[in-house]
C-alpha cells in the first residue's frame, strides 16, 4: 500500500497583541508585551498535536515564553488554533522597525510546516508637553517671582497625544545668569499619565536680586518614561509678573430703568458688564469676581458676583451675568468708586476703577 503524504497543512494566521504595557494594543519601542498567535489547518486532512515554536534573529527582541506551545489535540480541516508568546523590545528599537518573526509547526507524526510573520514597532503615541505654571510660594506671598526672592514654582504637564507615558520623570534647567534651581533633577511626575490626563511637579528657585525689572527667565523642560520616550518642551517666566495675573481691564454700563440718555444719573439703575485679562503667562482657572463699593448712595444688586471662566495668557474675558447698581437719588454726582475681588482657584486679586455719576 503506498503511504500518501499528509493532507494537512498547519500555516500562520494572523497575530493580535493581548497585551503591552501601556494597554495601547500597539508595539511601542521599550515595551514587555504578550502576542496570541493564530494558526490555520489549511489543508484537507486533521493535524494531530500540535505544537509551535516561535523564534526571531532579531537583535532588539528578545522571547521570553518558552518553547514549543502546545496548540491543539486535533485541528480538522479550516479550524484555527491559537498560542500566546510574551516577549520584550528594546528602548533603543528605531521607530517602524519591523521585527521578523519564524513559526515552526509539528504535529505527533513529525510534521513539519514553518511560516513567517512581521511585526510594526510604532513610536509612542504619548506626548508629554508643557501646559502651565504657577508661583506657589515666595518670600512676600504675593506669588509674583520678584528679584531676590526664594521661590517654589508648579509645573503642570499635560499627555497630549493617545496613549499612556508610564512612570515619568521630568528635569528642568536653565543657562539665566540670575536664576539657581536648588531642586534635584529628575522630579517625578506620574506613574501613568494617561491621555488627556494633566499632572504636576514643584521646583524650587532663587532668583537674583539684580535682576532687571520684567527679565524674562527660559526654562526648558525634559520628560522621560521608563520605555525610554524623551519629551522636550520650554517656556518662559517673567521677573514681577505672577504665572496668572488677572486685573480690571474695562467695563460697560448699559441703562436699565432711568430716562433713557447714555449718563449716569442719580435714580437710575444700570447694568455693569466688566472684563478681565490675565496679564500673567498660564491659564487661569475658572475666575469669578465680587463687586462692592463704600459709596453710600450707590446699591448693587442681590447678585454681586459673576464668572468669567478660565482666562488665557493675555487674553480679555468678560463677565457672564451683569451686574446691577442703583444711584440713589440723594447722589450728589461725582465718581462711584467700585472694587472687585477676583479669585481663580486658589489665587485672588484686587482692582478698582470709577464710574461717573453726572450731578
């Protein structure tokens, strides 16, 4: 009787990874990840136990699942099988390198199919930048960096991009002649910092006191995580000028009850529109302001506060609700003279400004 070769062929399928360490499903360059590997019987017979082995002569991976993996007792004709391998890159694996790996295949009757597949190393889709800064300390408690002051500064990055950046740490450093950062570099930032995800580290700083009014002090940032992925970024801090700097920038007053013409008169009420702008170089948080006055022939209204938002580095934003104030009639005419405290999370401020009352 003639012995006929097997009609089972066992061929590589498709690969998916179950698993890498920032759970992006993607092979980024530093990564310990686990591969589930599928095979196919695409012949006309069954293969009989089966087992696989993996192996790569690529000098940046290394597989660490041991070999052969047993696939399946019996794979019928068309069935696929799959086996999980756990393996490891190195940092230094360019971007869109391609690892090759060779699958051998043998069943229980010492059949014997190899195959080949690649796989994509992608570079991070994590980025961690510079988002903004405040002054959380300093000799006066003003929480404006002036010349000869000690001063403890929150740098906030943010992960811009679409993937997890695990364990980050971050230096900063500086070539100003007047600054001397005193914290050690690096400072750690976060274990995971997932996408959108904003974190924060404090330095502490002594700046000159020959400083020059306004000197603009240039900061560079450098973020690292523990794949190996560096992030450069920098940014600017201005000597008298706080990281968020809100003030009275204008105001509008539109009439609500009254006789009609465009000035300010005792017996009339008006709305107050007022703008603020953030003269300092971050973000505010959300801002709100007070409004009061120590004229006695003036009455604002019940609600004497409003909310501006968040206010960007040198940007204007005016008040959300107007307010209201009422002239009595017993105003002699003359300036109204109103204060406004403005607080944005755990910072406040003050300014003033007049309104003419016509006698």
């Amino acid at each position: 009787m003639p012995v006929k070769a097997t009609g089972a062929r066992v061929d590589f399928s498709r690969y998916e990874l179950i698993s890498d360490d920032n759970d992006d499903e993607t092979l980024n360059p530093g990564e310990y990840a686990t591969m589930k590997v599928y095979v196919q019987n695409t012949g006309s017979s069954g293969a009989l136990t089966v087992y696989a082995s993996l192996s790569t002569t690529d000098a940046y991976a290394t597989i660490h699942t041991g070999n052969p993996v047993y696939v399946d007792s019996v794979m019928d004709p068309g069935e696929e099988q799959d086996a999980n391998w756990s393996f490891e890159i190195t940092s230094s694996t360019p971007d869109d390198h391609v690892i090759e790996f060779e699958l051998l295949l043998l069943d229980e009757h010492d059949n014997l199919w190899t195959d080949s597949f690649s796989v994509p190393v992608r570079p991070t889709g994590a980025d961690v930048i510079y988002s903004r800064h405040e002054i959380i300390s300093d000799s006066d408690d003003d929480r404006v960096p002036e010349a000869g002051e000690s001063v403890t500064m929150k740098v906030y990055l943010e992960n811009t991009g679409s993937s997890s950046a695990l364990t980050v740490n971050t230096s900063l450093s500086t070539t100003d002649a007047y600054t001397t950062i005193h914290t050690g570099n690096p400072v750690y930032v976060d274990s995971v910092m997932d996408p959108g995800e904003e974190q924060d580290a404090n330095w502490s700083l002594e700046l000159g006191e020959f400083m020059p009014s306004g000197h603009e002090i240039v900061f560079f940032l450098t973020s690292t995580d523990e794949h190996g992925n560096t992030w450069s970024d920098d940014f600017v801090l201005t000597e008298g000028v706080g990281a968020v700097g809100l003030v009275y920038y204008d105001h509008e007053v539109t009439e609500v009850s009254g006789d009609g013409d465009p000035r300010v008169e005792p017996g009339e009420t008006w709305a107050l529109d007022l703008a603020l702008r953030n003269l300092g170089d971050s973000a505010s948080d959300v801002a709100s302001a007070r409004l009061s006055t120590t004229d006695a022939h003036v009455v604002i209204g019940d609600d004497n506060s409003s909310a501006f938002g968040a206010i960007g580095p040198g940007d204007i934003e005016w008040s959300g609700d107007d307010y209201q104030f009422t002239v009595l009639a017993s105003h002699p005419g003359g300036a109204i003279p109103f204060a406004i405290a403005i607080s944005a999370g755990t910072l406040s401020f003050s300014g003033d400004f007049d309104v003419e009352v016509a006698p």
